[in-house]
C-alpha cells in the first residue's frame, strides 16, 4: 500500500490503482478526509453527531470487500502477469 500512496500523492492514479487497489482508495479517502477534519478543528464542531449517521456496518463490508477484491487482483496479477 506505501507504493499505491506514494503514486497517489504525485497524482498517479493508474499506478496506484495498479500497484494496490485498496491502498489506492485508502489514499483518495485520506486527502478528502484531511480538509473534512482541519473544518471540524476549525469550527469546534463535534464529529459525533455526523458519525452516529453513518452506517458502520455498511462501512466496513464495504471496506472489507474492497481488500479482498483488492487481493484478489493482486493475486492474479502476479499468477498471470
């Protein structure tokens, strides 16, 4: 996932999609978590009321098949090149 993040800063997507997908969709969320966050510390807001609407479960299969599928093509990818 360090390759997948460092294609992402420099803005290399397909390289990032291609060195590990999941590591690629981690490094998207984590920049548009960044000004999300510096917006809350700014406010003073709190982050629980946003986080009690979000549904966790969905959250997490969603993440979890994300790093299975993610696996999944990385396995293949080095079966078949």
């Amino acid at each position: 996932m360090t390759t997948a993040f460092a294609h992402a800063v420099r803005g290399q997507f397909v390289s990032a999609v291609a060195a590990q997908p999941f590591g690629a969709v981690l490094a998207v969320a984590t920049a548009l978590w960044l000004p999300i966050s510096l917006a809350f510390a700014a406010t003073g807001r709190s982050f629980t009321p946003w986080a009690a609407r979000v549904r966790w479960d969905r959250v997490g299969w969603a993440a979890l098949a994300l790093a299975l599928g993610s696996w999944g093509y990385k396995a293949l990818r080095v079966q078949f090149g």
